[in-house]
C-alpha cells in the first residue's frame, strides 16, 4: 500500500522575501496594448535565438506583439534582445529565488528609453520570455520577477502553437503596499497548485473555499476549469471589463513546460469581450504566478485561507483502511479489479461531509464504488468558519501500488495488495 504525500516548502532569499511581505498583481483586466515603436517585431527578434531554445508547446497562444522586449534564456546565458546581460549562474548556486542585477538594469534602461521617446503615453510593461521546456521553476520565476521589479510585470511566455511561435499571457505578482490585498476587487479566485505529478485546483470567493480537485494530465485541467469557471465565475459578460484571476504555485521541481500546461489549459476557457467597438473571444482567466509554492506558504499573495489540500488529503488518507476494504470484497469477484475512483464531497461548516456522488469512476465494479462514496460519507473534518466546500478525491485501486503511476495516479491515493 503506498499514499504519496509531500508537503513542498518555498526558500526564499531574505530580501525578497521581504519584498513580498505583502503582494498584488498590477490588476484584473487586461494590460493596455503596446504601442508601436520601431518596425522591429518581437517575433523577428525571436527568429536569430529560437533555433537554440525548445519551447513549450501550447494550442492557446496568442500573436506576438509589436513593440515588445524579448528575454531568452540559452545555455544558462540571459540575454535581452539578443544580448547577453547576464547568466543564471547565481540561481543555481543559491538554488533560491534570486533578482537577476544585469537583466535589471538593462530592462529598466530600455523601459526609461521607452518612456522619453514616448511621453504622455502608458508604459505596457509586457516582456516575452523565452525559455526551454526544460528550464527549472527557479530560474524562470527569478527571471519573471526580475523583469517585473524592472516594471515589466506583464510577461508573455513564447510558446509553439501550429507552425508559429505563439504567446501565452502570465502576470507577475508584484510587491504592493504593506496590508493591501492581493486581489481587492470582487472575482473567482482558482489556485492551481503545479507540481510534476499532478494539478490541485482550488476554487475561491469571497475568501471562502468552495471546491477543490486534483488531475494529472493537461487535458483533464483545462476540461476541468472550463466545467467549474462555468459554476464559479464572476466576470462572464462581455461588457465587464474585468477578469476572475487565477494564481498559479508552483514548486521549486517544476519544469516550465508543467507551467506552461497549466497556463494553457487556463487558457482554454475563453469568453466574449466587447472593446474597440467589436467583440471578440479571449482567455476568460488572468493567470498570476508568484513566489510562493503553496496555498497559504511564504509569499502567499492571498490572505484569505480555506482548508488547505493537505488538510483534506490527510483526512481522506485516515479512511484509507475503510476504502481498501471495500476493494478487497470487490477482488474476492474478480481478482484482475482495478481502476480509478472518482468522488465529490460537500465538506460543510461543521465538518461533515453531504452530497457525495460519483464522478466518472473508472473502476468496473458498481458496488466496490458505492461502498467507497459511503466511506466519504462516513468522514469528518474539523469545523470550519467559511461556507461549504466542494471537492473531487480521486481514488485509484490495483493489485500493486507500491509505485502508483502517474497516468493511473491521478494525483490520488493508490491503494492496492501488498
């Protein structure tokens, strides 16, 4: 019998951890447009690097942009615009969250250049960054921040779409006034927690938790987020200019093709947005990443905290002995029994657990997963002083899992024979 479980902590530098004591993303809609400058596209800067850089694939990109700086990162070199400022040496020594001095100032030299040669106008702030699939968690979010500290919190994240490079929009989580709320405006809020085996998404609003899940594959986030962005969102009409927020963290052993998957899968929801005198489809989500690698970790931009995953994951792993049971009767019929289960729960204030039904069980034994949603039922969580909370628990069953897979894992519990 095997329960994964790991708790991931965020190490940060003292300074920017003091930086973030308190964190906001520059706000909710979407950033004014670049204006064009020079005739120079983003796109052709790109062309000279990207044979040296394996982006991510993405189905959700946008066009790139006029007018808007290129960050790359090849072969640990940093380079802006094609020129090496700096290296991500420092990173990788510290293995800590680390401002980057030399993709600093150069961003800030050239944000200053933009500013005189364009007064009156507001300053974009975007960036598109470049970085392989492979490139770890800590070098990108030190290079996202230090573009943002530089004023470009805005960044753009260059992606392969069908036969172009394409972008996909991530808002950095900047440093705001001590005591200000990260998101002071009324919305959904969906934490997604990113880790290499599996996606927990949390739902929240008006700083209560009302639903959580996990799933492993890409696919399943973004049919996943489009079913509840449909039960939980706030900002659907086309008129409002405003969008429910999303806030990605994401652990330190995450490769940025695991981000980019996540932002995509965001992505894929999409809805009307009147402006300019015509309407069109965008990302119905604004994704934020930040510093912290957990819901209510260092650097955490929320305040307002539900039940923490692991919290209910430790629960749900006390009934582990009730839910085998119920699999073993169903391998006394049929030894080969194996499969996913899929349950959702309301944990209510009090702490029990109501309305458990199935959520598309894969497992090919009617009774063993009625057995098991009675187990859920059977549960009990300490109280709590936010509203119901809305959870998919998946369960996953076989004759060995001593090394639950990751397709088959779900992000779950494996519980099989010994």
């Amino acid at each position: 019998m095997s329960f994964p479980h790991r708790r991931d902590f965020l190490f940060l530098s003292s300074a920017m951890a003091a930086a973030c004591a308190a964190c906001a993303p520059v706000g909710t809609g979407a950033p004014p447009t670049p204006a064009i400058v020079v005739p120079r596209t983003a796109a052709s800067r790109l062309v000279a690097g990207v044979e040296r850089i394996d982006l991510s694939d993405a189905t959700n990109g946008l066009a790139l942009e006029n007018d808007v700086p290129t960050v790359s990162l090849v072969d640990g070199k940093i380079e802006h615009d094609g020129v090496v400022v700096a290296d991500v040496s420092a990173v990788v020594q510290r293995r800590l969250l680390t401002r980057v001095e030399g993709l600093f100032d150069s961003l800030k030299a050239a944000r200053e250049a933009w500013k005189i040669a364009n007064p009156g106008r507001q300053f974009h702030g975007a960036v598109l960054l470049a970085f392989d699939a492979k490139a770890p968690a800590l070098q990108v979010k030190s290079i996202l921040q230090t573009a943002a500290f530089a004023g470009y919190p805005h960044a753009r994240f260059a992606v392969r779409g069908a036969g172009a490079v394409t972008r996909l929009n991530v808002d950095a989580i900047v440093p705001g006034p001590p005591g200000s709320s990260a998101f002071p405006e009324p919305g959904a809020r969906l934490l997604v927690v990113v880790r290499p085996e599996r996606y927990v998404l949390v739902w929240r609003k008006d700083g209560a938790t009302v639903s959580t899940s996990e799933v492993v594959a890409p696919a399943e986030l973004a049919a996943r987020v489009q079913k509840e962005w449909a039960l939980h969102a706030v900002h659907r009409e086309a008129s409002d200019q405003a969008f429910d927020q999303a806030v990605l963290y994401v652990g330190d052993d995450v490769d940025h093709a695991r981000i980019v998957a996540a932002v995509d899968g965001i992505h894929a929801t999409t809805r009307e947005l009147a402006t300019g005198g015509a309407t069109k489809r965008v990302p119905a989500i604004n994704v934020n990443l930040g510093m912290a690698t957990e819901i209510g970790g260092a650097g955490d931009p929320l305040s307002a905290r539900g039940r923490e995953p692991a919290t209910i994951r430790e629960i749900v792993l006390r009934g582990a002995g009730g839910f085998r049971a119920c699999y073993e009767k169903g391998v006394a019929r049929k030894k080969s029994l194996a499969g996913a289960v899929r349950v959702r729960f309301v944990i209510q204030p009090s702490g029990k657990v109501s309305d458990v039904t199935d959520e598309g069980s894969a497992l090919p034994d009617a009774e063993v997963v009625k057995c098991i949603m009675r187990k859920f039922g059977e549960l009990t969580f300490s109280p709590s002083a936010g509203g119901p909370e809305t959870v998919v628990y998946p369960l996953v069953f076989r004759r060995d899992a001593s090394a639950p897979s990751e397709e088959a894992g779900d992000g779950g519990v494996g519980i099989g024979r010994p």
